[in-house]
C-alpha cells in the first residue's frame, strides 16, 4: 500500500487488511505522526500474503492513531464509537511534541472518552540512564524511548510497559473493543525496522485481531 | 570583515569563486529577501567572480534526521531556501549535512528518515534543476562512514538530483579520499579541499583540520583520483583552523596550494 501524506481533514490514510483484521490508521498533518504512520503501516505490511487472503468481515477491528497532538473532541467521539462496535485503537501520543494547551486538551479527552489518566510528558534524560521501554506485555521486550514519555496513573492490571518506574504503557477494555495506549512513540521505531518494536507492534496487532475474532464469534451467537 | 571587501579579497587572491552559507553571516540568513541575494550577486559578480554552490551552517541544529518534527521541518524549510537561493545565484548545487546520529537518535532511525526526506527534497530540487550535494561528515554525523554505504545510500535515494558533495578531509583515519572519489566518480556534485591530521582526533578546541599539504592526504592519489574519473568541478577550500595572524595570508596561502594541486605541480 502506498504512502500518502494526507492531512488529518482527510484522516483515512491506510486501510489494510490483515490476517481477519481489517486495520485503519489515522494520522496527522505533521511530519512526527507520518512517520509514525508510515512505522506502522510497514508493520501491517509485513504480515505474510497467506494471511492476508483469510481477511474477516470487512468490519475494521483496529484503528491506528499515530503520534496524535491535537486530539479534537471529534475524534473522540469517534473512536469511542468504534470501540462500542468492538473495535481496539492503538492510540499513540505525541503530545511530548504538543503545546501545553494541546497536551492538557488532549489528556482532558483521554480521561473523558477512555477512563485514562494522562501525566504530564517529560523529557526522558539520558542521566538517569532510562533509555529503554520495559513491555511486560504483549511481549517480555525492551524498545527505545522516543525522547519524551506522557506517563499515565493506570490501574495495576491495566499497565503493560515502563520506563523506570513510570507507567507509560496501558491496554483498557473500552465498551466492546479496547485502548492500547503508548505513550513512548513506538512507530519511528518501526519504520527504523527496531527488531523488539517490530516484536511487540506485531504481538499488539495479534492480540487485536484474536480479541476482534472472539468478539466476531460471541456478536454471531448473540445474534443466534 | 565585510561581504564586500570579502569578496574582493577571494578575487585578489586568485579564486574563481564562491561558496555562500545560509545561516552563517548575517548577510545571508532564513529571512534573507530574494533583492538582498540578487545584490549580493551582483557585488560577485561586480568583484570578478561566481558562486560555486550554496551551504548552509544550520543543519548541525536543525537536521532532517532530527526526532523533534519542529526541528525536522525547519530543516526541510532551510535546505529548500538553500535551493531557491542557488537558482537566483546562478548555481546548480547545494550541500547540506543530512543525518545526524547522536546519543539518543539511533542509527537505524536516522537512516531511515533522512533517505525519506531526501527523496522528497529530491523532487523540489529536481524542478529547480539545483543538485543536492549529501556532504560525507563522516566522523561529526557518525554516520554513513564508508564510501560503499554511502553509495547504497545514495542508491536507496535514488534520483540523479542527489548526489555527494565530496569532502576530502573528512574522512580522517576510517579511509582514504582518493578511494571515495573513485567510488562515487559521477555522482560527486562538488568538492571540500582541506587537510586532515589523522591520528590527531579532537582534545578541546585543537582542530583535526589544517591547510592542504600540511597534513595527511595523499594529493598525489587525490588528485589522480580525480583525473581518473574525469571531475572538472569546483575545488572549494575549507579552513577551520585559522591563522592567528595575517588572516588575509591564509586566504592567499591556500590560493597558491590549489593553483600547484591543480597544476600538478605537487
């Protein structure tokens, strides 16, 4: 799939269908966000083509929002909206690289919309010798910071990566679907091609499209 | 010193030309208006000479290779000055310094995302038929540190409007100069002149650079190098140490050493 650098009002930049996942991702009109966009992107490319013919419904089970720094209200809206039709988002932010105001907006909607408890980002120093994201989920892994992290307060079965003793990364049920929250930036790392990001990014896409499959199935009984 | 008195300076002292950077004096800046370049054409050309291509003395803080998107864009910004200055200068080619690694941006990342901008960079230069000259820094930007690399680089970059602009210093004690040239023959858009003292390396403010001949290079191989491959481009000179006196007599100093490099008569 090509790459294109459309801009936030156009928002569908990719739409890519996965192993029984069908995935969009939805980035910004700034260079952080389409290069992260673009990390993920090769992410979802890399499944293999016999997996990619088993596509599922049509029905998209997993948003991407890459490197997101002015979350609108909108957007909110509706991702949670997908979320109650069963989708997962994976909702990485950007808002180290924001305005205070767009980073206090956008944890204000984080809190709002998904129950997440946003911290103030910061600089990760080099001095305290943090250099590393420990995932404890989906994959035991260590991944490269990204400069700055926006910490979250998470409950303790909801925290899934740290950096020191900071929550930085949390998975949230959300209606039917699900938040994958980074706050480290994972996908410059995937378009740098960082074996342990590619790792844990395939392991998220996994687990979003087994969740996707399982809540397929129960939607069917239901219906039954 | 002033640009005008400069530039007479340069004519006076045998040079043919010039090699203008962006953001260093205060002549030449971001907010330099396309009148004030076209003046500073003309007092060039009034005083005998052309410009040979456009630098610029931004990229070590604002670099495309940066994380930081603000830094990343205005470096896309600067560099596409850079091109339309070129064109307005009567030149056709830019250096810049693309790709920085450091502590904190790795490799791997810096790689990526500097062949990306520059294969968009390429288009813009590519309308303005001005090459880019990617400069070879090796041991500054710790990245792209052989003359094969760098070719896969420019491979993987893959437009004729991006090309090396050669810096026969630079490379210190990781290579040999006249190899690069032979590497990259073609796609050389100019070239650095300076010297280097190899197994100097840097302590405090001790330059590893110096005046041709003074130090390492092999410009007998240099210049055979450059025989071999048919370059008939600038030879621009590059001096970081400077005199501590006479400033004036380097400029002539290095005149004389590239007249007797050109001439053979080495």
């Amino acid at each position: 799939m090509g790459l294109t650098l459309a801009p936030l009002a156009a928002r569908r930049f990719g739409w890519t269908s996965v192993a029984g996942l069908q995935a969009e991702i939805w980035p910004e009109d700034h260079c952080l966000s389409q290069e992260s966009a673009s990390g993920f992107q090769l992410l979802l490319n890399r499944e293999p083509p016999m997996a990619r013919a088993a596509s599922g419904s049509g029905e998209t089970s997993l948003i991407i929002v890459p490197g997101i720094r002015a979350m609108s209200l909108g957007c909110g809206n509706e991702l949670l909206g997908r979320m109650q039709e069963g989708a997962w988002v994976i909702l990485e932010t950007g808002a180290g690289y924001s305005s205070i105001e767009e980073a206090k907006r956008q944890a204000g909607l984080l809190e709002r919309f998904f129950g997440l408890k946003v911290l103030p980002s910061v600089p990760v120093s080099k001095s305290r010798g943090h250099r590393y994201i420990a995932y404890s989920w989906p994959l035991p892994r260590l991944v490269r910071t990204f400069e700055a992290i926006t910490p979250i307060h998470s409950n303790a079965g909801e925290v899934v990566a740290h950096l020191g003793r900071q929550a930085v990364c949390a998975k949230k049920r959300v209606a039917r679907g699900g938040l994958l929250y980074l706050g480290s930036m994972l996908g410059p790392g995937l378009f740098a091609e960082e074996p342990e990001g590619l790792a844990v990014g395939a392991a998220m896409v996994a687990f979003c499209r087994m969740t996707a499959s399982l809540e397929g199935l129960e939607g069917r009984q239901l219906k039954v | 010193m002033g640009f005008s008195d400069g530039v007479k300076l340069l004519k006076r002292a045998g040079y043919d030309g010039i090699e203008l950077w962006l953001g260093e004096r205060p002549w030449f800046q971001m907010k330099t208006t396309d009148a004030e370049i076209r003046a500073m054409l003309r007092q060039i050309e009034d005083a005998g000479l052309e410009v040979s291509n456009v630098a610029n003395a931004l990229d070590w803080k604002e670099n495309i290779s940066a994380r930081d998107p603000a830094k990343r864009e205005a470096a896309f910004r600067h560099i596409e000055r850079q091109i339309e200055a070129a064109q307005i200068l009567g030149t056709d080619a830019i250096l810049v310094v693309a790709g920085l690694v450091t502590e904190d941006t790795p490799y791997n990342e810096v790689y990526k995302r500097t062949v990306g901008t520059l294969q968009r960079l390429a288009e813009v230069a590519a309308k303005a038929r001005v090459k880019i000259g990617v400069e070879n820094c090796n041991a500054e930007q710790r990245f792209l540190l052989s003359p094969r690399e760098f070719s896969t680089f420019l491979d993987e970059i893959n437009s004729p409007w991006v090309g090396i602009h050669l810096d026969v210093g630079n490379i210190h004690d990781t290579g040999f100069a006249e190899q690069w040239i032979e590497l990259h023959g073609p796609r050389i858009t100019r070239i650095h002149v300076k010297d280097v003292l190899k197994h100097r390396g840097r302590c405090g403010d001790q330059s590893v650079y110096t005046n041709i001949f003074l130090g390492d290079n092999n410009w007998h191989a240099i210049r055979e190098a450059m025989r071999k491959v048919n370059y008939d481009g600038w030879l621009i000179v590059e001096m970081e140490s400077r005199y501590r006196y006479a400033a004036d007599q380097q400029v002539y100093d290095a005149s004389v050493a590239l007249t007797r490099l050109i001439a053979g008569k080495i």
